[in-house]
C-alpha cells in the first residue's frame, strides 16, 4: 500500500499539473473539468493508502510534502525533456 500511496498521489498532481494552460509537457492541456476532478479523486483516494501504513499527522504530512514537491519540479520536467530532444 505504500507504493500506492506515493504513485496515487503522484498521478493526481500530473493530472492537476497538466490540465493547467501552462503546463509544458504536452502541446494542448487536458480538458478542465475531467483531468482535474481526476486529479483531485486520485489524491484524496491516496489518504486512505497512506492511513493503513503510517499515523494520520504523518499521512497528511508527507502527501502535503508530496505534493510539493512535485507541483515544483514538473515544471523542471519539461525544461529537461526539452534539452534532451534538441
């Protein structure tokens, strides 16, 4: 369950990321509504995965740090996809 937790969180983030105007992975964003309520049901259904292996301050800790992390460095992503093609 652990593994789920970290990749449900994860996956809900790229799914908020790219469903954003300005996100730089793809040449369109994901339509709105969908990608985004997506993204918000992956990660409140990761809570529960990280609930069944750690205490609940330290859950919502670490899916907040996660979170963080990720939201600043899929920007990054792109800038290093991009080096990599030309």
């Amino acid at each position: 369950m652990s593994i789920l937790f970290y990749v449900l969180t994860l996956l809900g983030c790229a799914l908020l990321y790219l469903s954003h105007r300005h996100q730089a992975w793809r040449r369109a964003p994901l339509p709105a509504l969908p990608a985004r309520l997506g993204g918000a049901a992956l990660l409140l259904l990761a809570l529960p995965c990280g609930l069944s292996f750690l205490g609940t301050a330290t859950t919502v800790f670490v899916w907040l740090v996660l979170q963080m992390l990720a939201f600043g460095l899929f920007p990054f992503i792109a800038l290093l996809l991009r080096r990599t093609e030309a």
